[in-house]
C-alpha cells in the first residue's frame, strides 16, 4: 500500500499552483476556477489544492520534495532565490535540504 493523493487546503490556489510547475515540475490536470486544482507529478501522484480564508498547518508541517543529488537541491535553491523567494542555503542536517514557505501557506523541503 501507499498513498497516492493528498489535499492542501491554500489561501491561493493560482500562486500555490504556478509555484508547483514553475519549480517542482508538477502539472495542473485540471483546474476549476481560484479555488481547486488537480496536481501530477511524473510517478502519477495526485496533490490537490483547496482554498480555504485562512490555513493553519502545524509548524512542523511540510511536504517533501526529494532530489538525487546534492546539485539538483542546490539548483532548485538558487531558481528559487531568482524568484524572490526568502530561502536560505542548503544545509547538511537530517539530509542536505531547505525549505521554503510555499505561496498558499504550506512549507516545502528540498532534500537528498
């Protein structure tokens, strides 16, 4: 067994998804106005975005983003630095990895 979808609830569906394609290569299936969006990666696996007024994930919460390499994450850092995203370098800690918060109110981890 493993888990094939997961929903997000976000206070903005667009940027959320645009965010998405833009740096982790996900695309939109479908969309239905500013508030709900169907998200694939390459392994099928489907991310919806909901909007909600207002989002409280706990200060823990993230969704992980995996790279093979320690090039690829410092890659994904830099595209998102030119993107005027606050995101600091990478570190070595439980893996090499950063997180960014995400448009929409969620946090991303890059990692390898």
């Amino acid at each position: 067994m493993k888990v094939k979808h997961l929903n997000l609830t976000v206070t903005d569906v667009p940027a959320a998804r645009d965010f998405l394609e833009t740096y982790f290569g996900m695309t939109c299936k479908t969309s239905k106005g500013d508030g709900f969006a169907v998200m694939l990666d390459d392994d099928g696996f489907i991310l919806t975005l909901m909007k909600g007024r207002e989002v409280y994930y706990p200060k823990t919460f993230h969704v992980g983003f995996p790279q093979e390499n320690e090039d690829q994450v410092n890659k994904i850092n830099q595209h998102l630095k030119e993107g005027g995203f606050d995101v600091k370098p990478p570190q070595h800690l439980h893996a090499y990895t950063f997180y960014v918060k995400a448009p929409g109110g969620f946090t991303v981890e890059v990692l390898c």
